[in-house]
C-alpha cells in the first residue's frame, strides 16, 4: 500500500501512484508530479535523449504526458529560438504564441483557428478573403468558358491549398505547459 505517501492534491483521488515511467508502484521516496503523473525522480527522463530532466526547470510537456527537457525543447518555426513555456503545434511545425500570426494582416492568431495553406498560416477572416477572391476569379472563368475547351477538366475544389483547418484547436487542448512541478517527499 502507498499509505507512507501523502499526496498534497486539493483532488488526490484521481491520481495513480503508478510511475509514468516504469509503470511500478511507487512506494515511497521521492517523485515528480507533473501534469497528472508522477514519477520517481529516477524516472523522470526526457522523452527524446532519455536524460534525466530537471524537475524544477520549465519543461514543455508532449502531448503523451512525457517531459521534454530543455535541450530537446521544440525550435519556433518563425524565430527559431526554443520554445521554453507555451508552444503552439501544427503538425509538425511548432510556435511560441507570440510568434503564432497571420501571414498576411500579421496579427497574432488566439482564438487557435487558422488555415494553413501552402503560403503560410492565416487568420480565418484573411482566409476567408483569400477563398472568396478564389471563388470569384473562378465565377469569372466560369461565366465567360473559353469557347474551345469541354468541361472535362475536373475542378478543383477551392480549399485545396489549405491543409490544416482548426485543427490546432484538437491538438492543443492536449500540450500544456508546467513552469513548476512539485517535488515532494
Ligand atoms: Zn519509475
Ligand atoms: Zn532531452
Ligand atoms: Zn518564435
Ligand atoms: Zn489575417
């Protein structure tokens, strides 16, 4: 039993004193709690170069719940500098939140819906512009056909270039971001 243990949660039930690392009881001794897990302090290893992390430093933590330590933190793909608190990830790129804007009117995207095209990332309404400036262009070609060609050609549907729709807001509900963890005895 883990009665030697006194977990200081204002909502102790929820939590599994199992380690999140090695999967085994943890019995006494110390351990992180970090997130919703906890692990021996021995256990607590970044989960890319498998070092150990430091449990008092700002760590990012992956979508799985392991902790990444500072050296593997994820690089900003607009400034490239290592994103240390809260990262924004749209699949395989990741952003500081300040970093995180339109291409195009440069305001920074909150509400985490954006399209992401080929061109870059937008906000919705300059996306929403781009789309009906497309559309447009598109009614044109179709109200005048050039009188040669048949209607073989398959049309392409207007939102092709956008590859990401609000799917941050999924992924992101899921990488939260720890300054502290808490040791305890
Ligand atoms: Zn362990
Ligand atoms: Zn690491
Ligand atoms: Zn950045
Ligand atoms: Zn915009």
């Amino acid at each position: 039993m883990v009665d030697n243990i006194s977990l200081n949660y204002d909502n102790d039930d929820t939590i599994d004193p199992y380690c999140m690392g090695c999967n085994r009881l943890i019995e006494e001794g110390n351990v992180v709690a970090f997130g919703e897990g906890i692990w021996h302090v021995q256990c607590f290893l970044c989960a890319k170069c498998h070092n150990l992390v430091e449990h008092d430093s700002n760590l990012l933590l992956l979508s799985d719940g392991n902790p990444i330590c500072e050296n593997c933190s994820y690089n900003c793909h607009v400034c490239k500098k290592p994103i240390l608190n809260e990262a924004i990830m749209t699949g395989d790129e990741s952003f500081h939140v300040d970093c995180f804007r339109c291409r195009q009117c440069h305001k920074q995207i909150e509400d985490l819906i954006f399209a992401k095209t080929n061109q870059g990332i937008y906000c919705m309404s300059c996306h929403n512009e781009r789309i009906n400036k497309t559309k447009k262009a598109k009614e044109r070609e179709i109200s005048n056909p050039p009188s040669v060609l048949e209607k073989s050609l398959p049309s392409l549907p207007i939102e092709a270039e956008s590859e990401v729709f609000n799917s941050l807001k999924t992924t992101c509900n899921h990488i939260k971001t720890y300054c502290n963890s808490h040791l305890f005895n």
